[in-house]
C-alpha cells in the first residue's frame, strides 16, 4: 500500500486482490503491477479481512476468489452490495457450473471467471468492470442485460414446473450460510438448534430456505453442493 495518492490519479484503477494460496494472489499482484494503469492497494487472505479492507479502501475493483477461511467470497460481495461500497467484485473461482455463476452474479459480482483465465484476459475484464460493464462467460453486457441473463438463466435452470423463480438462487443470509457450514460437518438439527441456541424449528426454516435457494431436494445435496463449490470447508470449526 506504498504510494496511496497514486490510485487516485485520473484513469487508474485501483485493485484490491483476495485469496488465501499465497502463489496465486502474489502472481496475480505481480501480473497486475506491470500495468500502468492498475495499482494494487490491498491483499487479503480471508473473508473479513478482506470485507475490512475493501470497506476502508474503497478500491475500484475487488479480485475476490470464492473459496475463503472464514467467510466466502459470495458473502463478501453480499455484504459489499447490501453496505452499498461501489467496487466492482470479479468473482474467480476454481469450480464452474451454471448455477455458481448465477449465485455469484445475484450476490453481487460484476464478473464471473475460472481462475485459469489468463492475465492478460483478467486485466481486460478489470478494465471493463472498473467502468460499470459486466461480463459473464466472456459476454460483456450493462445492467439492464445482467437482469435479463439473469432471469433467463432462472427460468432455463429451473424447467418449466419451477413456482417462485425468485426465491431460487439468491444469496443465503449469514445464518444460513452457517447453518449450512454446521450441515455439512454433519451436525444435525437438533445440534445445531443446541450450538446457535435458537429452536428446531427455526433450524428447519431456515433449511427449507437454504433447499428452495440451492434449488435441491435435500440437505445432503446442499452439503455437497457447497463443498464443491467452495462455499464452507469441512475443517471450518464455527465455535462461538
């Protein structure tokens, strides 16, 4: 963070890079700073250093991978967009499927990429986000045409006998997001009513939401989900 008054020159775009492997986050600083017009300000290795951060920085852009310690990066980008900070959120994440993308894209990202993508396509798409587009699968659009991809995609995913299109594939709240990590560590409901001291009953509510949400049927399909996708890690231990 040397130079701060830098980033704040006309036409630079300011960077802050998230993701806990230490090779890829210093390759991806070292690729960026070769570029004239992107000045990294920050790195984080998890969650909410990395929610601390943006918030204080304020950067153009966030390079948020998705599997993080703590909390994941579809949480962060929720919490970016419900706190209204104006970075634009590149989503990179090692697991593609075509509900991720709109999970990501309905959290609040502005782009959706696998982390193979290469440099110089990454500093392509900062540049692009930096100033207001949104690129998913290589296809750039504005706002008007995400919500219509996004809905499109809804209706694709779902079949024709899906009710509440809505209600499916959108952000799970903080409680279910842990409610979630609990589920997949195996925890049944009445543990985990125990662990966060609230009934089974709310557990069991919250788990119809985390289903309807996730799109499936059942909570194993929900862990799986999340594990492949790098929403929670098994060794994650929420002891509060």
């Amino acid at each position: 963070m040397n130079d701060r008054d830098d980033y704040r020159k006309p036409g630079t775009i300011s960077v802050v890079v998230v993701d806990d492997h230490p090779m890829f986050r210093d390759g991806l600083v070292q690729a960026l700073s070769l570029e004239d017009d992107i000045k990294v300000i920050g790195q984080s290795d998890n969650g909410e250093d990395a929610l601390r951060e943006v918030r204080r920085l304020q950067p153009d852009v966030v390079v948020l991978d998705i599997n993080l310690p703590l909390i994941n990066g579809l949480q962060v980008a929720r919490h970016l967009k419900a706190d209204r900070v104006n970075s634009a959120v590149i989503m990179l994440t090692a697991y593609h499927d075509a509900q991720q993308v709109v999970h990501a894209m309905r959290a609040g990202a502005a782009a959706y990429c696998n982390k193979d993508i290469t440099p110089t396509d990454l500093i392509e798409i900062i540049r692009d986000v930096a100033h207001g587009q949104y690129i998913v699968e290589g296809e750039r659009m504005d706002a008007r045409a995400l919500d219509a991809w996004i809905q499109s995609s809804i209706e694709s995913m779902g079949g024709p006998y899906l009710i509440d299109a809505e209600e499916h594939f959108i952000p799970l709240s903080p409680r279910e997001m842990e409610i979630l990590q609990f589920v997949t560590n195996g925890m049944s409901n009445k543990e985990i009513a125990a662990k966060l001291k609230i009934s089974q009953q709310t557990v069991k509510n919250h788990m119809t939401s985390i289903l309807k949400k996730l799109n499936v049927e059942d909570r194993t399909q929900a862990a799986v989900n999340a594990l492949r996708r790098g929403w929670v890690r098994l060794q994650d231990k929420h002891n509060s």
